[in-house]
C-alpha cells in the first residue's frame, strides 16, 4: 500500500515561506560563539564557587576568594 499525501490542504509557496523564515531568523555563528564563550565562563565560575565552599578554610576566607571569583568573572566577561 502506498501512502498518500493530503493534496487539498497543500497551499502553493508555503515550503519557499518557511525556508525564507529559517534563513531570516539564522544567528551569526560569531554571536553563537560568544553566547558559548560566556556560558563557559559561567560554568566554569559555578564550579570554582562550590569548590570554595569544599574547602575547609573559615568564613573570611572563603568571602575573600568569592569576592575574588566575583572580581575576575567581571573581568571574563568584559572581553
């Protein structure tokens, strides 16, 4: 048996509709890299944080590396 398709709901023009849609809505590949630039930073800052918080060091200290953390994570994504 072969399958067919519903010819009467076929509007002429919808497939070049949506390959227009697609190719208007595509992002630069250099913004695409820079979102996954950013998300490593932010991976990589939620990873150092919960190591601090591993440590076995007293409160002070781990404030004084968080605000460091905090200070260099501004820096990161300033570039």
């Amino acid at each position: 048996m072969i399958d067919t398709v519903d010819l009467t709901s076929y509007q002429p023009g919808y497939d070049d509709y949506c390959e227009q849609i697609e190719k208007e809505n595509r992002v630069p590949y250099s913004d695409y890299e820079k979102l996954e630039n950013k998300i490593s930073i932010y991976e990589n800052f939620t990873e150092d944080l919960e190591n601090v918080f591993e440590e076995s060091t007293n409160d002070l200290e781990k404030l004084k590396y968080v605000q460091a953390l905090l200070e260099d994570l501004k820096g990161d994504l300033e570039c």
